[in-house]
C-alpha cells in the first residue's frame, strides 16, 4: 500500500500541470536504474555454453545510457544527482547485494560516460556512441566481479547485449541528424 502511494505521489509530480514535465528524461533515467536492478533480482540468469552465467537483463541496460545522455541534456551536471538518487531508490527495491553491484558499475561507468559525453563537442549521436561503448565494458565487468559471476565470456556477452541497445538509439538519431542537415 505504501509503495503505490509513493508511485502515485511520483506520478502526481511530475505529470501535474506545469510541474516537472520537463525533466521527463530525467525522470526516466531515474526510473530505468531502478527497475533494471530490480529486474536483476527477479529474472534468473542463464547459463551459455561452457557454463558462463548471463543476465539477460542486461539487454536493457544500454538503454540507461542513452538515457542518461538525454538526461543530462536535459539537466545538465545535475544528471550526477539523478543517477544518485536511481542508486538509492534501487538500494530499496533489489536486494542489497545487487544495488551495491549496481551502485558501484554505476558509479565508475556512468561518470566515464559523463565525462565523455560532456568532453566531446561531437553531434549528438558520436557522442551517444562513444560513452557507450566506453562505459558498458566497465559496466559490465564491475558488476559481474561484485556478484561473483565475472568471466570473460559472461562479461562480453553482457556487454555486447547492451550495446544493442545503444546502438539501435544511435541509429535512429543519426538518421534524424542527417535528416534535418538535408533539410
């Protein structure tokens, strides 16, 4: 009952009148880190051959980091903040061990992400690309070696899965760039 009053007050405040709509893609960065790690404790993990574990999960997290560079678009340097709140938030909702898993690939892999997407003055979609491909490898073997599931196998097949998602973002902004540079 009190988790859906919490969901419900959230809602209200960013969707009522003239409030906070305009930090939607903040508001949905938050959100993802929350529902992947939660999402981390509840679909099992898989096992590929030569018995390497993988999180299937982990197809979503590319996702987050084209999120978080919308979001920072959105709010700025700010976006460090949001990430710790996603981290807070998913300290509550998944299990303590996933969250400090989380937290800490978060925390290296995100700030390499930031400071790429801040550093390069590069359009939009080579920054998009550049951050990700630098971060989700970080990303992925911190959280696997906190976990205690760390290969090399398991590692690249994570990261690879993430990238996916990266990329098919990547793909539709480059068109939209090259669109609107026709035009």
């Amino acid at each position: 009952m009190a988790k859906r009053m919490r969901i419900r007050y959230l809602a209200w405040c960013c969707f009522r009148k003239g409030s906070m709509m305009k930090y939607l893609n903040t508001v949905v960065y938050v959100l993802l880190i929350v529902l992947v790690n939660w999402l981390f404790t509840v679909v099992p993990l898989v096992e590929l051959p030569g018995g390497t574990m993988w999180p299937p999960v982990s197809l979503v997290v590319g996702f987050i980091f084209v999120a978080r560079d919308f979001a920072q678009r959105e709010v700025g340097h700010w976006v460090l903040a949001a990430m710790g709140v996603g981290v807070v938030l998913s300290y509550f909702m998944a299990s303590p061990q996933v969250a400090l898993a989380s937290a800490s690939a978060f925390l290296i892999s995100e700030l390499l992400d930031w400071a790429v997407y801040t550093y390069t003055k590069r359009p939009l979609s080579e920054r998009i690309i550049y951050s990700s491909v630098l971060g989700t490898p970080v990303d992925s073997i911190v959280f696997l070696s906190m976990l205690g599931y760390f290969s090399i196998a398991g590692a690249a097949a994570m990261t690879v899965s993430k990238l996916l998602g990266a990329l098919i973002v990547w793909w539709l902004i480059r068109k939209r760039e090259a669109t609107t540079a026709a035009a």
